[in-house]
C-alpha cells in the first residue's frame, strides 16, 4: 500500500471513530430503558411530577441529537448551600455544578456549543411578566436523549444540582432539533480533515509524482 493510500485511509478511519463516537445509532429510547430510567429516579427521591414531565420527553423521543437552548439569571446573593463554604457567589456555586456535568457531557459526546454574556436586556419581550433581565446565555449540545437521561440520572447529577438551584435567581432552558446546524462538529471536523489531508496530498505524494 503506498503512503498515499495509507494517508487517506488512516483519515477516513479516524473521522469514522469519530463519527461513531459522537452519533448515538441506537434509535429512539426503549420503554425498557424509561422503565429503568424511573425506577432509578424514583430511588434517587426525585419529585413524581419532575419524572412525569421528564418522561414525556424520553417516550417522544426521535433518535436525534437535541441543543438544549438556556437563558440564564444569577442570584446575586445565593444562599449557603450544603458541601459548599459558606458565602459563596453564585459564579463559584455554578462552577461546582459544571465541574461535574461538564465532564458527565463530555464522555457522552455532549458539549457546550455557545457561552455568552447578555450585553443588554431582553429586546423584545411579548406576554411574559418577568424575563427582560439576563446575564448570560448557553446552548449545549447533546448527543441524544439517552445520553441526556444517563446524565440525569447519575445521583452525583441530583448532589451537584442544588449548587446551581442556588446559583440562579431564574432560567428557561428547553431543548430544540436542528433543521440548520452549521456547528455540528461532524461538518466542521469532516471539512477540516479534508483540506488538512488534501494540503499533505498535495505537497508530499503530488510533488514526488
């Protein structure tokens, strides 16, 4: 096999392991896996109706990888939370909480997408009472709702999630599917891969040529 050859293949395979990664081809949640997902909420002491509105979103669930889209308020004067010092601000209580989830997200192929300070209040405000005041905006990926579940319903999630109960005065998140995603790393990952191993091609194998 000559080294050209080798060079395009090693790529591909490399992009391949990636790819594989980072999709979850296991289809949409089995009532097997819900089942298992509750009993296991149910165990860890989360509210009934926290599970029931959580479980509509697993039974609907198509396949697909989902951005969970937040708008994010922070308590300005959070209280002490247990296994926390005492008076902690609301970015240390937060950085508590994503010290976990970061890495929950992350051996799931989950991952933030966008993070963002809010430059001004909400522009345009239509039939909500309270929300024109955010601080900060985020957008994350994950790779499916299975591995959203998975993530929820590690009890370490349920510890950690107090922190940012206390952290945020208020926050909308809800989760979205893509029509258009022009970050998707497979594209972005895929495209420069591509023109990387073309450069190479063209200045090794196409020179000796």
């Amino acid at each position: 096999m000559s080294g050209r050859s080798k060079l395009w293949i090693i790529s591909a395979l490399l992009y391949g392991a990636f790819v594989f990664w980072y999709t979850d081809f296991g289809g949409p949640l089995s009532d097997a896996e819900i089942e298992e997902w509750k009993q296991t909420m149910t165990t860890n002491g989360t509210m009934p109706e926290r599970v029931e509105y959580f479980e509509d979103f697993f039974r609907n669930d198509s396949g697909r990888q989902f951005l969970m889209v937040n708008a994010i308020d922070m308590n300005e004067n959070p209280p002490d939370v247990e296994g926390a010092e005492p008076g902690e601000t609301a970015t240390q209580l937060m950085d508590r909480y994503l010290e976990h989830m970061l890495r929950e997200q992350f051996i799931r192929a989950s991952h933030p997408v966008i993070l963002g300070s809010a430059v001004y209040p909400a522009l345009d405000l239509l039939r909500i009472e309270e929300g024109r005041d955010w601080d900060a905006g985020a957008i994350f990926r994950y790779k499916s709702r299975r591995a959203f579940m998975q993530i929820i319903a590690n009890p370490a999630t349920l510890e950690r999630h107090d922190f940012k109960l206390a952290a945020l005065e208020k926050t909308i998140a809800y989760p979205i599917e893509t029509s258009i995603y022009l970050g998707d790393l497979r594209l972005l990952l895929g495209l420069a891969l591509l023109a990387i191993v073309a450069l190479l091609d063209s200045l090794v194998f196409a020179r000796r040529n």
